[in-house]
C-alpha cells in the first residue's frame, strides 16, 4: 500500500508539471477513477468501454462504479 500510493503520488505530480497524458494499465478500478480524464476498459482483448470515469459510471445511473461498468 505504501508503494501504491508513492506511485500514485509521484504520476500526479508528473500528469500536472508536463500536461502530458500517461498510459496505464491496472486491475484496480478504483485507480482511474483518481487519475485519467479517460479510461478505456477491455475484456477478453477487446475495448468494452471508452470515456471519462463519470461518463461511463453516469450511462449505467446514479450510485455506478467503474466496476459495474466492466461487468456489463
């Protein structure tokens, strides 16, 4: 968790001195959600869902998560 987090830190710091965007890939749904103005989530190798964080939980209705995004 200490880890995590000082990546994190240190992405945030790098996303906002340079403006420049930044590819990531996680398994943790909760991470774009802090970080990316756009997130495209893929299954079995295919793109399933591509916008802001709020965008795709705001298609599926108040109260969704980024993670019930990918299960549908």
């Amino acid at each position: 968790p200490v880890a995590r987090a000082a990546v994190w830190e240190l992405l945030e710091k790098l996303q906002s001195r340079s403006g420049s965007a930044i590819l990531l890939t996680t398994d943790y749904l909760d991470e774009p959600e802090r970080l990316c103005g756009r997130v495209a989530i893929m299954s079995r190798g295919r793109i399933t869902a591509m916008g802001s964080p709020k965008s795709l939980e705001a298609a599926l209705g108040p109260g969704a998560t980024l993670e019930e995004v990918f299960e549908r």
